[in-house]
C-alpha cells in the first residue's frame, strides 16, 4: 500500500541555501532525501551523505576488459589461428598490436564510464514521483530543491514540515506518489 | 562617436573581454538558450540554409549511387595515384573533427571556462565531420558491399583483419573516436534534453525530449556521478585528440613512399587537425552567435581564444613543412630530395605554394589584436585556413603518388566532375546536420552557462 | 575505289568485313586457317597438309569451298577437296597410311625442292635515287614503316595489340609521326600537334612525337592505323599512311613538306617519364669497365645485407621461385608482355582508360634514354611483380588480400580483395594493376572460349598483378608429383619467359644449385631493382655491358655506370 505522498520539496534560489539546508537535514538526522539543482553544486553530494561513486572504477574494470581483448585477439589471429607469412614480418608484431589495443581500452573505458554512469544513476527512469510536483519543473531552470522522503524514519508529515519550513525556503509543497 | 559596447567596457575593466557578458541568472541563461529550440521562429535563413545543404546531400546520394553502379573508375585515380580526393577528404573532415573534442575535453580537464559555451556545437560539428570523413574510406573501396571484412568477427573463412595495417587501425581508430565523442557529446545533453522536456509545449516534443533524456530528474547524487563519467569521457577523449589523427598520419608514415615515410607526421597532422578545426569551430560560431543573438554567451573573448589556439597550431603546422623541406636537403636519400624538388616545381606547384600562401602566410595576421577582435576578419581567414588544409591534403596524397621511385610509372591525377560532387555533397550533408542540430537541440550547453553564472557571481560577492 | 568499281561482279571471301568487303557485291564469309583443312608449301618447297582446331566459328566456307561453289561438284568440303587432291597425286603406295602419316607429322616427307644453282647479274641494280640530305627548307622525308604492334593493319581490330605499347614510344592505340627534335625545333613543332602532309595528289594527317635519337630532316610513319572498316578496335584509330603511299615510293618519299593545322591530338602512351632522373635502375658499363670491376652494378647502390634485421629470417626450405632478366639481351619486342595478357586473361582497357592511367598489362617494358636529345642511349627493362620477400604491399593490405606463400610468391588473393588500393601506394615498382571499373567482358562466348581456364577472371573493384604464372609452376609440380619427382629446372616456364625469342628472361628454384637462374643470379652483374629500399626482390637483373666500337665518336659510346 502506497503512502499518498512521496515526500517533502522545499524550494530555494541559490546553491549556498540549498547546501546550508542539506546539511541542516543531515544533521537533524535524515538521511533518505535528495537534493535537485540545475547544475552540479560542490559539495551538495557529501551534504547528503554520499561517499564516493563507483564510475571509476567500472571505467576502469572497462578500458582493463578492452585492451586485453584487443591484444589477446590480435595475438590469437595472428600467431595461433592463422600464422602466416605477411611481409616477412614476425608473427607477433607487438609494435603494431599497440594502437588497436590502446584504441580499444578507451573505447571500452568510454563506453562503461556512459553506461555504467547511466545504470549506477538508475537511469533510464522516466516515471519517477517527484515529476508529479508541479513546481519541479523550476529545477532544470533556475530552482533548488530539496526533497525528504516519505520512506525515511524520521519522516513525520508535520514535523518535517516544521522544520523545512524553519530553513527559510521559497516555498514547501506535498509530491504526490 | 559610438558609445563603447559592454565587451569594450569590461575589457578595460578586466584587461579582456568576459567569458559571459554580464546581467545574466540562471533564468535567463536557461530562457535563451532554449528558445532558439522551442519558442522562437525559425528564422526564414534557416530554411534557405537548410534547403540548400538538403539539395548537396542529394548531390551526394547521387554521386554515391553511381558509384556503387559503375565503380572508382567514375573518380581520376589510377595507377600510381591510386588514392585522390577521396583520402584527401577523409583526413580533411577527420583533422576538423578533433577541435570538437579538443574543446570539450582538454580544455575542460585545464579549466578553462571559455568552452563551457561552445563545446557542444564543437562536439556537434565533430560529430559530423566524423561522419563525413567516415564515409571515404567506404567509398573510396573497390568493392565496398565487403567492407566489414576490416573487423575482426568469426566467419566461415577463418580469416581475420591483418592488424598490421594501418587501414585496420584507422577503423579501430576512428569508430574509437566516434562513439566517444557522440557518447561524451550525448552525456553531457541530457540535463538539457531534461530542460527542454520540462519547458516543451508541444506533446510530441515534450515525449521525445523525455525518452532522449531517460528520465534525468537533476539529483544531485546523480549529478555526483554524472561528473565523475564527464570528467573521466574527457580523461579518454584527451588521448584521442592525439592518437586518432596520428593513427590516421599512419596511413601516410607507414608506406615507404617519399613525402610519406616520415615521423615529423605525427604530430604535425594533430596540430594540422587542431588547426582546421578551430577555423572550422569559428565559420560556424560567429554566424550563430550573430544570426541567434547568442554574443553575450559567445564572446569576443571566445573569438580572442580560439584565433591564438589557430595561430599556435598554425606555426606547428608550418614548422613541420620547414623541417620536411629541411629533411630533404640535408638528409641522402634521393628520392626524398626530388619529390621536394618537384612539389616546389614541378605540375602541382601552384598548389604547393598556395598551401604556403593560405596555411604559412595568411594566418599570420592572427599576431595582430585587430584582426582576432573582428569577426568578419576571422571568418576570411579561417575559411583560408579551411582551404589551406585541403590543400596541405592534396600536396601529401598527390605530388609524393604520382612521382614515386620508378619514373616510368609516374603520372598525373585530374579529379573528375564526381570527385567534386561527392566533395561538395559531404559539405552538404555537415552543413544540413549543423542546421538540424542548431533547430532541434540547445547549440550552447544550458546547465554549463548556469555554472558560469554561479562562478561570476561568486566572483562578484568576493569582490 | 574508282577501279575496283568498274569490275562488274566482286565477290570478297575473308573473315572480315572490311574495306575491301564493303566495295564489293558479294561477301562470303571466310574460315580461319584454324578452321580449314588446305594445303601449303614451306619455304624449302615442303608440302604441309593443313587441319583445322576446331570447326567454323561462324560457319565459314574455306577458299576450296567456295571454289567448289563454281564448279562441278558443290557440295564437295573442304576435307575431301585436299584429300581428293592428294590421292589423285599419290601413286604407288597405300594412299590410307600417307594420309594419316603427312597429317600426323604436319609436313610430307621428302616434298622439298631441289636447289637451283643460280647467279645473280649485279648490272641490273640502280643507285638509290635521293638521300634525306638533298632535303632543304621546310621538307623532310617521309619513311614509311610497318608499325611494330599491328604491322601492316591486319592486326588492327587486335585489341591486345592496339594497346601493346610500342617499342620505343610507348604509345598505344595509334600511329605517332616521329619527328628528331632538332627537326621539330627547325619546323617549330611541338609534341601531339597534327600537322598535314600531302603526297601524290592526296593528304593525310599524322600527330607528331618528338623521337630522340630520330635522324633528323626525316620523318617516320608506322603503317596499319586510320582504317575505316576494322571492327570495334581498329576503326578510326590513328592516320592512314596507305593515303599518300604510293607503289612506286614503298618505302620512303623525299620533299614532303609538313603543314601545321593548329590543332593538336592526344597521343597516349603507358610510360610517364622515360629518362631514369639520375637513378641506377637500368645499370650498364662498356666491357672495359666490367673487366675493371666485375661488381660494378651492386657497387653503385648498397643493397642491405640480409643478415641485417630486426625480425627473424623466414626459411624457404622446399622450392623457391625466382626469376633472373638479362637487359643484355632483352631488345624490347613487347612479346612477352602479349604472352602475359595471353597467359592471365589481362583485359584490355581502351584509349581513354589508358590515357587515365589505368592500363591492366601485368608486364611492361620500360624504355630509358640517356644521354642527349640528339643521339641518346636506349634501355629496355621489362617489369614484372618483383616477388619482393619484404613486400610493402603485404605489410598494408587491411584484409590480408595479399600475403607470402611458402615457396616465396607474393600472392594475390581476389576473392579476398577490397579493393583499398594501398598496395599499389606501397609497391616501389608500381607493377599492381587495379580493376577500376568493369573491365571484363562477362557475357560475351567467344571471350570465354579464348581466356585461360586456369587463371581467374577478375571484376571491378579487385587488384591483380604478375602472379610468376603460379598456374603453371601449379601444372609442373602435379606433373612432378605424378612421377615422384622434384620439378625439374626449365619444365616450369613463365608465360613471359616462354616467348622472348632472346631468353632474357629466366625462371626457377632458386633453391636448386644447379638451375639456370641460380646461374645467372650468382653472375656479378646481378643486382636488384631498387634493392636498397630493403624490399629483398625474387625478381632480379643483370646489368648491360656493352662493347662500343672504338671507332665511334665518344659523344656515342655508353657511358660509365
């Protein structure tokens, strides 16, 4: 059975007040909340207790994958599948292996920096609740927003509201689920 | 006399022209910029434009249909001078290109904020010039239909690619680069095409943003990560600006021919594709940003950058022709020597010394102040420049073909009437890909402008 | 044609509808000397009874045949028109076993005549009537020659031939007037310009070619061009010398004057440039010098050591082919480049492909000068595929259309071909040839019945070149096996090397000590062509030594490599 609303926005104009209130959230103990702003704000992320992200790491494993397949492939064509003689060149002509195998590591290194941004991020999503705020919109304009969750424990209808209130934002409105 | 324009004002103030002009939030930023794609009229120049690259790219699909119909035979290349404008033209659009990338990825990992308005028409014009060149060397094929026996795949042959071949790394090379820069290009849409979802009117617009943009809400745990792959697509798509043209010099520096076989190409062909490149990023900024009204967010200051980024590959460029030159002389090979000798004298010195004459001489007025803050200046000598590295192009692939080692198979190459119109039909299809991309996407990246925004007015509160 | 015409019945009988045919009342279609049964007689008077290969193509009539037309027996073929001849000749013995006999062996037995003592009276021979020295102000004479690719013009409508190059022009598909260049500066004339000479009451005109080494103050036009009636290939191509021949001037004419129309004509020839630009590709000494130094031809350009690399050696332990040409005697008749295009179903490209770049011919024989304008030296250096061990063209083929066979051949692989041209970019010799378009004839039957079953027929968009005829080493290794044996030296011959009627061209294992390559690839003057660029050529030369008479003006003897 689905809660009736989704949770809290709170509406702000610069990225100094979203940061003071994300922190003052964080503070207060909430924890399940996200922050919505046009641009990327330093710092906003740690604010909501985010560590680090995992996309290095999987650009990494990525380009690691790519150049060893390249070079495990170029290796297998040439010196076990179907040695043969090309210009009196050794078989393994390592110097030319190097570009194809440096080729592919970014380009598999590229591809699971896309995707797997992409996937960590839950993305592809486009029905997600707080479309349902009629005031989002502003937040691919020129609006801040924070949102706590109904799901968080301490989430309390007017407790939550009292204090979102009391971090002198624009406006707070209700998302609907 | 004329009051003094606000570029002028705050040049005086801060020694140069702004990177944003000022007066501008968050607000406005995002309202412009999205207006050109939603709200304003298509201006009646867009049609005219657009209509006329339509009519090169049916040029195009006709000189490739005949082509395919009757063979390579229908361009002037023969034997020795086996590749002609079709090579020429491949490295052309390739070498134009790498700006984009340059722009969006090494300017953005050294910081510098003026390509925060200007990379993506830069990553767009990539895009395309990557598809322009991309063609070529599928064309340029005897039997084009088997094109995809250059990858590697299993099949009933047992046969693979010979990796050693610099065509074989070519392939690698420039798909590499391709999904690269349309995936660097396309991340860094996607909080626009969310902007553009939320202000869209029309539904058939507003769903089509919504599925391009997979639903991007701007939260900033996503932003967090969003970062970390842009930074990490520029860490990748650095090393391409200079390993995808130098692969491609390959084609040249691996063959044994004289004025090929030479390891100046290298970096000579990436500072000649940085070159083309900027002259490309500026024929195409200063109509936009006059035509949309868009001079705030393009600035003088952009025009300033990007006219000594040319200068300075220019005078790469032109270090390398002097050390070819020098190699020549004062190196023993004979062969090396003549093919010098001819390219200053013999049947394709006019276009020898007009290389000179458009990529040496002429873009050394850039040294002068006045002529990198005129835009109409600008846009001359970088349609020279334009020309002066096509011709660079045909000087390489031409003059060392058709003098080579055996005088008695040296010949002439004469490009045909298809030669042209596959040329000129390429230039359509990239102006009429510019043309849609200006219509249907936002040219200057909106939550990049919002960060430049938020960096002048905490520049302005620490004031 | 006026005289002819007043004949009032004219029948032709030949395997062409030519000019002739076309002034005649009756045609009747002739068969080739391939598809009669005849008879003729040899030069010392042996009798040879001809028979045919293969039945009339397009339902010839033989000349029996149609001879038989006229008298009382015309039904009577060919075949039973000789041999009724001969059995009304032959008595005396089983006219059966002389038929099979005669037939078999191609000649009959004693049938030569007998030779005459005769005297020849040197009391009827004049003194030849003018020299070229009596010809002043703006004439030359004129000399007519049989050209040497269609020779008098019945090979006209002979494609192969059409664009053969010739000789020294290296012109194809039509006749050039050669003209000295100090005659041409006299009469300011420049290359290709058409100029208009007239002789017994008629014209014609010709394109000059500047000739070097042309005696000056005359000018020589080959016969057998601009026929009318030749068929697809020999029609309107070239000048018509017949025009202004006369039987009374066969072979020359004195006071011919040559007048400029002002216009020019595109003479196309398949050799870009014709002086070697300072490189040691066709390397010579006077026997002097040879003696002097033996070693002068590698002496000239060092070739690199092949112990000198990087890479590991490739062994060639079983066969491996090589080919050695003598310069010496090569003297540039072009036969073996026919035989190629013969051999491998060359096609032929036609004029204006030709004038694009794009002739197909696999071998082709360079012609150098050297020296002055006036009285150069000439070189004639045939070009096949070098079979280079390190062959640039391998190194660049994206799809490993071209690789190194076992036995050392540089190998084409069409099928596999598409057709990026890189290999030709590569190949410091430029002997690839690339199929631009459809230069085959795929529908035509008679094309089929005269190509080599053994050797692909390549379409549009793939590369091909000199392959060392690997059909036929492919026919001598089968035939060795069949007996257990290695390929003996000389069983195996390239097309090339089977007609050069001075066997300058030498094919063989170079494995084998004892083969004639080895012979004369261990012969001091062998060097290799553009050996220093590393490329390891199978394909080798030897050097010209020539002998000059010492009695010869210096400025004419060979100069020193």
């Amino acid at each position: 059975m689905r809660a009736p609303v989704y949770g809290l926005l709170a509406e702000f104009d610069t990225p100094s007040e979203i940061l003071a209130a994300t922190r003052r959230a964080y503070a207060e103990g909430y924890r399940k909340m996200d922050a919505y702003t046009p641009f990327p704000v330093h710092h906003l992320p740690e604010a909501l207790g985010m560590r680090k992200s995992a996309v290095p790491l999987v650009t990494l494993i990525g380009g690691i994958l790519g150049g060893l397949t390249a070079y495990v492939l170029q290796y297998w064509v040439h010196v076990i599948a179907y040695p043969i003689n090309i210009a009196g060149r050794p078989l393994h002509s390592w110097p030319s292996f190097i570009i194809v195998t440096f080729e592919m590591t970014v380009l598999f290194a590229g591809i699971a920096a896309f995707a797997g941004s992409l996937a960590l991020n839950g993305l592809p999503m486009p029905n997600h609740p707080i479309f349902n705020s009629e005031t989002f919109a502003q937040a691919t304009r020129d609006k801040f927003f924070l949102c706590i969750e109904a799901t968080d424990p301490r989430f309390d209808m007017v407790e939550t509201e009292r204090f979102l209130q009391a971090l002198n934002p624009r406006a707070v409105t209700e998302v609907p689920n | 006399m004329p009051e003094r324009s606000i570029t002028e004002q705050m040049q005086e103030a801060h020694g140069r022209p702004p990177v944003l002009l000022p007066g501008h939030t968050y607000a406005t930023v995002t309202d412009k910029i999205s207006a050109v794609v939603l709200s304003r009229r298509t201006p009646l120049g867009w049609y005219i434009g657009f209509l006329m690259s339509a009519g090169l790219v049916g040029v195009l699909t006709l000189a490739i249909a005949y082509l395919m119909y009757r063979g390579v035979g229908i361009w002037g290349i023969n034997v020795p001078v086996a590749w002609g404008f079709a090579i020429i033209n491949f490295v052309w659009w390739v070498g134009i290109g790498h700006a984009g990338t340059f722009i969006s990825a090494i300017l953005l990992l050294v910081k510098q904020s003026w390509r925060n308005s200007i990379n993506r028409f830069a990553e767009a014009m990539t895009l395309f010039a990557v598809m322009c060149a991309g063609m070529f060397p599928l064309l340029h094929m005897g039997r084009p239909w088997l094109f995809y026996w250059m990858f590697p795949y299993p099949n009933t042959m047992s046969m693979w690619p010979n990796f050693r071949s610099p065509l074989v790394w070519d392939v690698f090379a420039v798909s590499t680069y391709f999904t690269i820069s349309l995936l660097f290009w396309y991340l860094g849409l996607i909080p626009d095409l969310a902007c553009l979802r939320d202000r869209a009117v029309n539904k058939w617009a507003k769903r089509i943003y919504a599925g391009l943009s997979f639903g991007w809400r701007n939260s900033a745990r996503h932003w967090k990560r969003y970062e970390s792959a842009y930074l990490l697509l520029a860490g990748l798509a650095t090393p391409l600006v200079l390993s995808v043209h130098t692969v491609v010099s390959f084609d040249f520096a691996v063959a044994m021919l004289p004025g090929w076989h030479t390891t100046i190409f290298p970096p000579y062909f990436v500072a000649g594709a940085i070159f083309s490149g900027f002259a490309m990023v500026l024929i195409l900024a200063i109509p936009i940003r006059k035509i949309y009204a868009l001079d705030d967010m393009i600035t003088m200051r952009h025009l300033d950058n990007a006219a000594k980024v040319m200068l300075a590959t220019g005078l790469i460029v032109a270090y390398g022709y002097i050390m070819e030159v020098f190699f020549a002389w004062y190196g023993p090979n004979q062969y090396e020597k003549y093919m010098m000798w001819n390219r200053m004298n013999g049947p394709y010195a006019p276009v020898y010394w007009g290389l000179i004459l458009c990529n040496v001489l002429i873009p050394q007025l850039l040294w002068l102040r006045r002529i990198r803050y005129s835009p109409k200046w600008l846009f001359v000598i970088s349609l020279d420049v334009l020309l002066g590295m096509w011709l660079e192009r045909v000087v390489i692939v031409v003059t060392s073909l058709h003098r080579d080692f055996l005088p008695s198979a040296w010949g002439m190459y004469i490009p045909t009437r298809w030669d042209w119109a596959t040329f000129l039909g390429t230039l359509g299809f990239f102006a009429a890909g510019m043309f849609l991309f200006m219509r249907l996407v936002p040219a200057i990246p909106i939550f990049e402008m919002r960060e430049l925004v938020h960096k002048s007015s905490e520049e302005v509160a620490v004031k | 044609m006026g005289a002819l015409q007043k004949v009032p019945l004219r029948i032709y009988h030949g395997t062409h509808g030519n000019e002739t045919a076309a002034n005649c009342s009756w045609v009747v279609n002739g068969t080739h000397y391939l598809e009669e049964w005849s008879d003729v007689r040899s030069i010392d008077g042996s009798v040879s009874i001809v028979q045919p290969l293969i039945a009339p193509l397009y339902g010839g009539k033989s000349a029996h045949e149609l001879l038989n037309a006229f008298g009382a027996q015309p039904e009577l073929s060919g075949y039973e028109t000789v041999r009724g001849y001969w059995q009304s000749q032959i008595k005396g013995v089983d006219f059966e076993s002389w038929w099979q006999k005669s037939v078999h062996d191609g000649f009959v037995a004693n049938s030569a005549y007998a030779p005459l003592n005769l005297r020849v009276k040197m009391t009827s021979f004049a003194p030849p009537a003018q020299t070229a020295a009596g010809n002043t102000g703006g004439s030359v004479e004129l000399i007519f020659r049989p050209d040497p690719c269609v020779y008098d013009g019945r090979f006209a409508n002979n494609a192969w031939l059409q664009e053969l190059h010739k000789p020294m022009t290296k012109v194809v598909w039509d006749n050039p007037l050669m003209v000295s260049p100090n005659t041409a500066a006299r009469l300011d004339l420049e290359q290709q310009d058409v100029v208009e000479i007239r002789n017994a009451g008629q014209k014609v005109e010709a394109a000059v070619w500047i000739q070097p080494g042309h005696p000056d103050d005359s000018v020589t036009m080959f016969l057998g061009y601009g026929r009318q009636r030749a068929g697809r290939a020999g029609t309107g191509m070239g000048f018509n010398a017949y025009q202004i021949r006369q039987s009374t001037e066969l072979n020359s004419v004195h006071g011919v004057k040559l007048n400029k129309t002002g216009r020019t004509y595109p003479l196309i020839t398949t050799q870009g440039f014709q002086s070697m630009v300072g490189r040691h590709l066709v390397r010579e000494a006077t026997l002097e010098g040879f003696r002097k130094d033996p070693l002068f031809a590698t002496r000239v350009e060092k070739e690199p050591d092949p112990a000198e690399t990087l890479y590991p050696v490739y062994e060639y332990t079983g066969y491996a082919w090589g080919m050695a040409i003598d310069q010496n005697a090569c003297v540039g008749c072009n036969a073996c480049v026919i035989a190629c295009q013969s051999e491998n179903n060359v096609p032929v490209v036609g004029k204006m492909e030709v004038a694009r770049g794009r002739h197909m011919h696999w071998l082709r024989v360079d012609t150098y000068y050297k020296g002055g304008l006036a009285n150069p030296q000439v070189y004639f250096q045939p070009v096949p595929c070098m079979h280079c061990e390190t062959a640039p063209c391998e190194l660049v083929c994206p799809v490993a259309a071209t690789v190194h066979g076992t036995e050392g051949l540089n190998e084409m692989i069409y099928n596999r071909c598409v057709g990026t041209r890189y290999c030709s970019n590569n190949c410091p010799y430029k002997v690839r040839r690339f199929n631009f378009l459809l230069f085959q004839d795929w529908n035509m039957p008679q094309y089929k019945m005269m190509r080599n079953p053994d050797v692909t027929v390549r379409s549009r968009g793939v590369m091909e070149k000199c392959t060392y005829c690997i059909q036929r080493i492919q026919h001598g290794r089968m035939d060795a096996e069949k007996k257990d044996q290695l390929i003996p030296d000389g069983s195996v011959q390239t097309a090339c090397q089977q007609a050069c009627p001075s066997d300058a061209i030498v094919f063989g294992n170079i494995n084998d000590k004892n083969s004639r390559v080895v012979k004369l690839k261990e012969n001091p003057r062998n060097y290799g062509l553009l050996a220093d660029l590393n490329t390891r050529p199978r394909t080798t030369y030897l050097a010209v030594v020539t002998n000059p008479s010492p009695d010869l003006p210096e400025a004419e003897k060979s100069e020193h490599a």
